[in-house]
C-alpha cells in the first residue's frame, strides 16, 4: 500500500542498469566458465554486493543482508534479504535467485554468515533490554556497539504485512513484537483498541466482542468528518504500547518505549457510521527539556501524501502555540518526515514573510508560528533568503523570489480550524 517509491528522486540513474551488459559486451565469456562461476559463488555470503531485478522489471544494485534455505532437499536453495543501496531501508525483500544477476557479483563478506532460518530474529532478554530501553534514540545518541546490535537485530522486517480496518497493509521495518509473533509474517489488528492478533478468525472474533469504536481518551477536535484524540500513556497503557509495536513497522531509527506513561499520543480519525478509522498520529512528551512538541509522526500507508502529515505537524505546533512555547520535532528526522517539515516551514514562514514584505524578524516569526528559531533560521537559509550582514541574520525577501518557492514547497496540505481545538496543556494530577 502506499507509495513505496524513493522520495528523493534519487533513483537508479541511466547508468546504473543492469551493470553487466558492458562487461558482458567487451568480453563475454564462455557459457562453460560463466557456469562454473555462478556455482563457485552459490550460495552467496552475506555482505555480497549484486545487481537484482527490482519491481520496475530493471536492475538495481544490492548488497545480501541475510539469506536463508528455502529447501532442505536442494542444496544451495537460498533465498536472499537484499538492501538496495540506493534506496530506503524500507524497500529491503526477500528476493529469490533468479532474480539476482549473478554475472554481477561484486564483492564478498563482510559480516559473518549465520545460518538463522526464517525466524533468525530472536533477541536475548538483554539484547531486547538494551534496545528497548532507548527510547526513540536515533543514530546519534546510540553508541556504535549499540547502533550495531541495533542493526543486527533489526536488519530483517519480521512481519511483511498487516490488516487494520479495510487496508492490507505492507510492512517498512522491523518492530519488536514479544516473542510469540516471531513465527508469524501477518498480523491482524482492531483498528480501535490496536490489538494484534495472529489470526484472522481471532481479530473477527474480538470485533464482535469489542466495544471501542474510536481510540480511548479525549476528542479535542472534530472538524467535518476529522477527528483527532488525545490519548494518555499513562491512562491507556495498553492502547500506547500496542500503538508503538504499528509505529515501528514504518519508523526506522526509533526503538520502542514501553514506558508509555510520559507520552501523549494526538490520534487523527477519519470518522463515519462505523466508527472512527485511524489515519495517523503523533506522540509528545509530557514534558520536555530540549522544547521537543513531537517525538514521533506517522501517516499510516494508505492515507499518505493526502496532506495529513502536515494537518498533524500544523496541529502539533497548534498545542505549542496554546502552551505558549515554542517548539521542535525530536531529532533524527527521517527522509519523509524532513520532507513534510521542510515543506511546512516553507508555506508557514513563506505566508508570513509575503503578507509582511519580508519586514519581520526571525524572532517574531517564532513568536507567530511556535516554530523553534533554529529551524526558522535553516529554513531561510536553505531557501537563500538569509544574508548575515554586520554581525545579524537579514531576511532578502523578494517577492518573486518567495513566490518561486512558494510554488516549489508543494501542497500545504489539510488545514487545522483552531476554533474547533478544544484542548488544555497537560497537568500532571496529583
Ligand atoms: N515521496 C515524495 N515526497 C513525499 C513522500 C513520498 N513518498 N511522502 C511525503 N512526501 C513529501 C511531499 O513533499 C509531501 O508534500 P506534497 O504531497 O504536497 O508534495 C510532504 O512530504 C508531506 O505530505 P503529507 O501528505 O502532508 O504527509 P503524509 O501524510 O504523507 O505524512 C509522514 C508524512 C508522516 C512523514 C509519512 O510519510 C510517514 O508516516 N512516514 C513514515 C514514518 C516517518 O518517517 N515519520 C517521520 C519520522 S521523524 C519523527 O517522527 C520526528
Ligand atoms: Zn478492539
């Protein structure tokens, strides 16, 4: 579901078809030694760098993450987890041989080859430990040994697809779901309570009983037929926790916390006589020492690329602007969540900066928007609308220039009708 397409227009370039073809057209080589060298490399190592034929029917570079039998009855039967290196992690598969050009095979081993099987995911109670007690921690606050049991253990996606509502959804990456999910590659979820079952039979089984017809918490907006809940960790345990496991498969670089109490999680329903279908979400911390007013942002799959993204970006820095505070996203920011922050602090400062003519100072566009003045200031700057002069940051607010980007920064994406907020900062109660 959704688009899985790289983002960054940074696609396999002309050049980088299927590579053989000018090794192939200099020296082909003889049928008798080509043979012999695709049975000398099978099966391959992991760390292997080949071409693979990729869903566009073209070639694309990949290096082996892991490989595993397919068949005990046929030696050599391996299927193989391919990362392909100019893409997202989320695009990482399990691919069989005949889609592998063996002819390509670059360059063997760099990782030791572990004979897992398909479940070779299984985490010591330390190692599971250790990961899930840093909670959304990016790369650069994990240690490099950390950052490398990380990787080790979450290098394969576990469960391929899920149900949830109407959509079949396809998984990005790996979430640690407790131990009794590791046999399995689907999960089924209550699209209410976020429950997870193995079966189908189960989840048709829990819908009858099943009672929730929106996320449990608060609804602090409606406006048509949006709604968003707020959800508190520490009320809802259950409910956050299961709401991490889904978030996970489609967030790389954050590890799960299970400690949901200091969270509030800001839920976006789509609503009709059915109930309240989860579009997306954000989470906040309680409280937060570095100003962040997001830790982590999703759009579910099927929704994406609709303008919700933004809708929950706009309405996160709403809540800063009701808490009188500025605010930032938790950093790292993956490649879509940069994408969707840029082109909101694009439109949102670009706006202002047009109805001003410029005459405005980074300052009060923080004061206006809730948006943090460092990211202000990277916003400009990346837009070449600041110039340092005389020791101070000048806004060059031409108008066609702003107009240019404008056009460039894409849609703004679905509004937030403030007037239908109904919401007060969070307080702890005694
Ligand atoms: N390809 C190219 N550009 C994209 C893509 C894509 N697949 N997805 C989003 N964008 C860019 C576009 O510029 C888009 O604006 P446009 O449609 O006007 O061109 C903009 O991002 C945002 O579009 P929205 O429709 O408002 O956002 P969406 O509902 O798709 O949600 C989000 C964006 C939340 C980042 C979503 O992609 C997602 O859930 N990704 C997986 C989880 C993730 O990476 N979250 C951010 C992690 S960082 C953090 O949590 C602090
Ligand atoms: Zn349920």
């Amino acid at each position: 579901m959704g688009s899985l397409e790289t983002p960054t227009g940074s696609g396999p370039s002309a050049g980088n078809g299927k590579s053989t073809s000018v090794d192939a057209a200099e020296a082909p080589p003889e049928p008798d030694m080509s043979k012999r060298r695709r049975s000398s490399v099978l099966p391959l190592e992991v760390g292997t760098r080949v071409m693979c034929r990729w869903r566009d029917s073209k070639y694309h570079p990949v290096k082996v993450i892991e490989r595993r039998k397919v068949s005990n009855a046929i030696p050599g039967d391996y299927e193989y987890y391919v990362h392909y290196t100019e893409f997202n992690r989320r695009l990482d598969e399990w691919v069989k041989l005949d889609q592998l050009d063996l002819d390509s095979v670059e360059a063997v081993v760099d990782e030791k080859v572990e004979e897992k099987g398909a479940s070779g995911l299984k985490m010591t109670r330390h190692q599971k430990r250790k990961i899930d007690e840093t909670h959304v921690e990016g790369h650069e606050e994990l240690d490099a040994a950390s950052l490398r049991e990380h990787e080790e253990f979450t290098k394969v996606k576990n469960i391929a697809t899920i149900e949830l509502g109407r959509y079949e959804i396809e998984t990005w990456y790996f979430s640690p779901f407790p131990p009794e999910y590791n046999d399995c590659l689907r999960l089924y979820f209550c699209e209410f309570c976020l429950n997870f079952m193995k079966r189908k039979e189960q989840l048709q089984r829990h819908m009858r009983k099943c009672d929730l017809k929106h996320p449990p918490g608060d609804e602090i907006y409606r406006s048509g037929t949006l709604s968003m809940f707020e959800v508190d960790g520490k009320k809802n345990k259950v409910y956050g926790q299961n709401l991490c496991y889904l978030a996970k498969l489609f967030l790389d670089h954050k590890t799960l916390y299970y400690d949901v109490d200091l969270f509030l999680f800001y839920v976006l329903c789509e609503c009709d006589d059915r109930g309240c279908h989860m579009v997306g979400y954000f989470s906040k911390e309680k409280h937060s020492e570095e100003s962040y007013n997001l830790a982590c942002i999703l759009t579910l799959p099927p929704y994406q690329r609709k303008g919700y993204g933004k809708f929950l970006i706009a309405f996160s820095y709403e809540l800063s602007k009701k808490e009188g505070k500025v605010g930032t996203p938790e950093r790292p920011l993956s490649d879509l969540g940069l994408l969707s922050y840029r082109g909101y602090w694009t439109r949102v400062l670009l706006d202002i900066l047009k109805k001003h003519k410029g005459n405005i100072s980074i300052k009060e566009l923080s004061d206006m928007t809730a948006i943090k003045a460092e990211d202000i200031l990277t916003t400009l700057q990346s837009l070449e609308l600041i110039q340092y002069r005389k020791g101070q940051h000048v806004i060059c607010a031409d108008p066609k220039v702003l107009d240019r980007h404008l056009k460039a920064a894409g849609r703004g994406g679905l509004d937030v009708d403030v007037s239908k907020l109904i919401w007060t900062p969070y307080k702890e109660q005694s």
